[in-house]
C-alpha cells in the first residue's frame, strides 16, 4: 500500500469520528484512482533506502478536498476539533506547510467558550511543535508561552504540564540541561493528581534524553523502557518508534552497535509504515553513524543522502548538521581530511547558529581527531578544549575525564 494511501486511511478514521460511516465512505470513494503498490518487507536495507518521500500537488489536492468536505458537513466546533486532529497528523507526517495553515487558522479564529479556548491552545502548542521541528528556537518558546497562558486559565493543568514538556524540549534540544530539567520536574507536579499516562511517558522519555547526554545510560535506557511500556500500551506508534530510535542512541554511546542496528531497524520500520518522517530521518542518520564508526562507507554514504533527502523536505538544521558530521567521519575514514574538516566545520557552524550546544561539542569532540590525523594539534587541543567545557557544565563528569585523557594523548605537557 502506497504510503499516502496510509495517510488517506488515517484521515478517514478521524472523517468517522465526526461524520456517519456512509457519509465518509461515499466520499472516498471519489478520491480513488490510483492503484496501490505491494506491502515491503521494510527491515532491509535497500528496501528503506527505496521508500519514497511523498509529497506534493496531489497529496496537497486530496487534504484540501478532505477540509472542503468537512466544512460542508459539520458545525463551528466539531470542524475546530477535526482540524485540530488533521493538523497533528500532517505534523506527524511531515506535512509542516499544510499543519501550519490549518493551526494558523485555528488560532486566528476568535473563541467564545472553553472549548474553543481549548483548541487555540491546542493548536498554539502545535505551531510551537512545528517550529521546534526547524529549530526556530524564538518562534517556539513564543507560543508554548502563549498556549501556557490560555491552558492557565482554563485550569487545566495537563495542558499546563504539556507546555512545561515542550518548554523542557526545547531548552534540552540546545544542550541547556539545568533549564530543560527544570521544566520537566515542573510539568511532572502538574500531574500528581491528573493522571494523563502519554504526557507522564514523555516526561520519561525526554528525562531519559538528558540523562543519556549526561552519560548515565543505565538511568537512560531504564527511562525509555518505562516509557516504552506505557506508548504500547496506548498503542501510540509514532512514540514507540521515536523512544526505540533513543534506546538506539544510548547502545551507540556505548558502543553495542548491533543492538543499536536493532532499534533503528524496528523504528524505521514502524516510522515507515506510517510515513512518520522525522523518526524515518533520525533513525537514517544514526544508522549511517554507525556504519561511518564501523567502516562500512558506501553504505554510509547512501544513507546520509536518504536522510538529507528528508531534512530538506523538513527544514530540518539539526538533522542536516548530522548528517555533516557522519558525511565527514565517511571522508575522515576515507582518508581526505581536508575534505573531512570541511564538512565538519559546516556541521560545527549549523549548531552555533541553531545554539545546538551538545551537537557542537560532539562536533567539536571529532573535528579535533581529524586535525590530530593531519598532526594540527594546536587546534585539535582548541576544540577538545571547548568539548570539555560544554561537558563539564552539563557534568558529564566521565566525558569529561576521557576527554581529559585524550587531550593528555595530544600534548603530555597540556592542563585544563
């Protein structure tokens, strides 16, 4: 079945929740047309490196075919509610363009009683999502602001504690981890007497983040199955797949690369099958690490491209500085440092600019090998140097003390 046929079977169950069954099926049917490809065994490699990007004027076409028909179909609030719910699946799939129409209109009607306070809420923290997604760090923090006042209002205090999560998000996607924990621990006090287990499994998950930055994967991976459980549970699939892709990162960080291969595999796959593209993007560039890390260039190489081919559909900053840094691993290994340097320097530049503090120290940590590869060791001692104090103010204390070894390696005379 071809991935937007998927997208079309997801809009529908979401057509019925609002609109009779006959109704809904009588609209389909003229959307249909365009016969569907095989199901794929999605494990593979070459099978994941075939997976189409959709995209498009016809997907454009269908999804404002599906808003006309609602419009026509239901009143003032049930549409509110409907497009609330497509706005979250065209985040979840990639579509920004059309989520940010639908919740811009969303937030620009006025609402006159709670429950339309509600969904401009709702829909203020889904604009910060999507500008998270891109790494415009203002624009996000300026509606998850604008979403905590109106969640405040209404009293509603998982509102109130998913706010504190996106907060927390976004400060721990820059590496400010005091911040990030600070808004976790708020939001988690929201919900001592509401219970709301997705919103309790995300504090799980992104405390799991923090703590794998810090270099306590024991705590790390204990988080993510924690979390795990409860998403299979709630038969949530886009965060099954997204906690596997970061139980992935943790048996990378400690070097169990086939168990690491594993959790990607399962994400990709799940992510593909519901045409989640910013899990699919991730989970190329961890695998393409990997294979960068263990030699395996070509099959890098391959799917470093896959994932640029998504973070550009994305506008995806951080993915694409990723994908330099394991681009440049590929030529380090290949033995063209200057190449290698090159790229690592774009990767380095793309986090300052996004403020990306923990993906510049990384950078930082691996640029200094190539320089040290090339016998520069004046500025591989520089940019070990800066790695240390990042981690040092994070307190990745054993970080810190390799680091320390390593730069010893360097220059035997050299003090931090």
């Amino acid at each position: 079945m071809e991935k937007n046929s998927i997208l079309l079977l997801e809009i529908k169950e979401i057509l019925t929740n609002y609109l009779d069954e006959e109704t809904v099926e009588n609209f389909y049917r003229s959307l249909e047309g365009n016969p569907g490809s095989k199901e794929k065994d999605i494990l593979e490699d070459y099978l994941q490196l075939d997976a189409e990007i959709n995209g498009g004027k016809d997907k454009r076409a269908q999804i404002d075919m599906i808003i006309t028909f609602a419009e026509e179909k239901l009143e003032k609030e049930k549409l509110s509610q409907l497009l609330l719910q497509l706005g979250k699946l065209m985040i979840d799939n990639g579509e920004l363009d059309i989520a940010e129409e639908i919740n811009k209109d969303l937030i620009s009607k006025p609402s006159k009683n709670p429950l339309l306070d509600r969904i401009k809420a709702d829909a203020l923290l889904a604009m910060a999502k999507i500008n998270w997604q891109q790494s415009i760090w203002d624009q996000s923090l300026r509606y998850t602001r604008k979403a905590y006042y109106i969640f405040t209002n209404l009293n509603d205090n998982i509102g109130c504690a998913r706010c504190e999560n996106m907060l927390g998000t976004i400060y721990g996607e820059r590496g400010e981890i005091d911040k990030a924990t600070a808004h976790f621990e708020r939001g988690k006090a929201y919900l001592y007497n509401n219970q709301d287990p997705e919103t309790e499994a995300m504090f799980q998950t992104n405390l799991g983040i923090l703590y794998n930055m810090q270099g306590n994967y024991p705590q790390a991976l204990k988080n993510y199955r924690n979390s795990l459980r409860i998403y299979k549970k709630l038969k949530n699939a886009r965060l099954i797949a997204r906690v596997t892709h970061n139980m992935g990162m943790v048996k990378t960080k400690m070097e169990n690369y086939e168990g690491a291969l594993e959790d990607f595999n399962n994400s990709i796959n799940i992510s593909l099958q519901h045409n989640f593209l910013s899990n699919c993007a991730i989970s190329y560039i961890a695998k393409a690490y990997i294979y960068a890390k263990t030699n395996r260039s070509e099959l890098a190489e391959v799917f470093t491209d896959k994932a640029m081919e998504i973070a550009y559909k994305l506008n995806d900053t951080l993915s694409i500085a990723d994908i330099y840094r394991v681009k440049a691993l590929i030529q380090k290994n290949l033995g063209n440092l200057e190449f290698s340097e090159e790229l690592f320097e774009n990767s380095l530049r793309l986090n300052k600019d996004k403020q990306n503090k923990i993906n510049e120290a990384e950078a930082s940590e691996e640029l200094a090998e190539v320089y040290k590869a090339g016998n520069k060791t004046d500025e591989a001692k520089n940019h070990i140097k800066k790695a240390i104090k990042y981690y040092r103010k994070i307190k990745a204390d054993k970080k810190v003390e390799n680091m320390k070894n390593y730069l010893q390696n360097i220059s035997p005379a050299a003090a931090v």
